[in-house]
C-alpha cells in the first residue's frame, strides 16, 4: 500500500465521520450528504485499486483523468494539502463546540 493510499483511506475514515455527523446532528442538507457519500466512494475505489478504475475514468467525459496524466497536479501534492485542510477545519470544528 503506497502513501497515496493510506491518505486516501484516511480522507475516507473523516469524510465517513463527517457524514455521521451531518445524519445524526441533521447539520447538512442531502446535497451535501450526497457529496460526502461520492467522495468515499471515490476514495474507497483509490485505496482500494490504487488508482481510480478505467471505467470511471471512461464514464466521466474526461473530466477525471488518470493519475500518470503530465496535466495532472501530483496525488502526493494534493492529497497532503487536502487532509491538513480538514485536519484544520475538523480541528477549529471541535474547539468551537468545546467554547460552546
């Protein structure tokens, strides 16, 4: 399993928190709660496969390109910058409901 694949399923373990919080706190609406569950599933498939399978990437028109394209920002550049975003963002979440 490379590093790529361990971010991945750690975005997914706090993309899945977060959805349990939106269902039992009621704090989204269903867009967002779909949103949640697309991007497990994507991430779920990226961990799983290591990259994301030819047949999503076909379905997509293009819009999803495949991991070795030149045109694409690096997954170690992006998924690093992802998780310390939430990492943040889970962080000043938790210290705003302990003020409360």
């Amino acid at each position: 399993m490379t590093s790529r694949q361990i971010a991945a399923g750690q975005l997914v373990i706090l993309l899945a928190s977060l959805l349990g919080w939106t269902l039992i706190r009621g704090g989204g609406d269903l867009k967002l709660q779909l949103l949640l569950v697309l991007g497990m599933i994507l991430g779920t498939l990226y961990t799983v496969y290591g990259q994301l399978p030819d047949w999503l990437l076909q379905i997509s028109g293009g819009r999803i390109t495949a991991d070795d394209d030149p045109d694409n920002l690096s997954p170690r550049v992006y998924l690093t910058v992802l998780l310390v975003v939430l990492l943040l963002a889970a962080a000043t979440f938790v210290g705003a409901l302990l003020l409360m």
